[in-house]
C-alpha cells in the first residue's frame, strides 16, 4: 500500500510519520485491496484534525476526526477507519451472499 502523509500547518516528523504508519498498518489485515492512502494532519486553532482518503479497487472512502491531541487523533482515525473497512467488506460479501441464495425461476416448483 502506497501511504503519503502531509501536513497542513504543522512538520510531519519522523516520529509522527511512524506512529501513523503503526496505527493504520491493521488496515491491511480486513481490507488487503488497498492501493493508495493518503493522510493529512493539520492543526486549526486548538484542535488537531487527521483525515485520510483510501482508494481501492473500485471504492474510495475518506474519514477525519478531531481532538485536542495529535496523536489522539491519530489513534481515533484508526479506529473510525478500521470500522469503515469492516462495514464496507461485510456489505460487500452480504451482497456476493445474497446473489447466491437466489434460486432461477425454473427451479422453484409451481403450486
């Protein structure tokens, strides 16, 4: 997964550029067909936000989330996301399910 992290008003250093890289590492392990991330820190008045934009093979999901830390944002982004991903993939194999329960009008006897 291609991951670039930004920041808005603020230097992303190395220890926070690895701290996310930790945090959104478990994204691999519900959603493996991740192509590009993108994550952007930024800081306006006292609070700190954190956004990221995930493309996959064929959808795109973005989320943010604010707190008065950075990190703390950070970490409340990798939960939201994570709980994006997991509904996203349940909805997705629902759907595969659904298809496959459905019988052809031939086979279903007639009364």
């Amino acid at each position: 997964m291609n991951m670039k992290i930004s920041g808005r008003h603020l230097e992303v250093t190395p220890a926070i550029h690895n701290y996310v890289r930790n945090k959104l590492s478990r994204i691999n392990k519900h959603f493996d067909k991740v192509v590009e991330s993108q994550v952007i820190l930024s800081i306006e008045k006292l609070d700190h936000i954190a956004e990221i934009t995930l493309r996959a093979h064929g959808k795109d999901i973005h989320c943010s989330a604010k707190h008065e830390n950075l990190y703390g944002a950070i970490d409340s982004l990798a939960d939201k996301i994570d709980r994006q991903i997991r509904k996203t993939k349940e909805k997705a194999q629902e759907h595969f399910h659904e298809s496959a329960k459905r019988q052809p009008l031939s086979d279903v006897p007639l009364s």
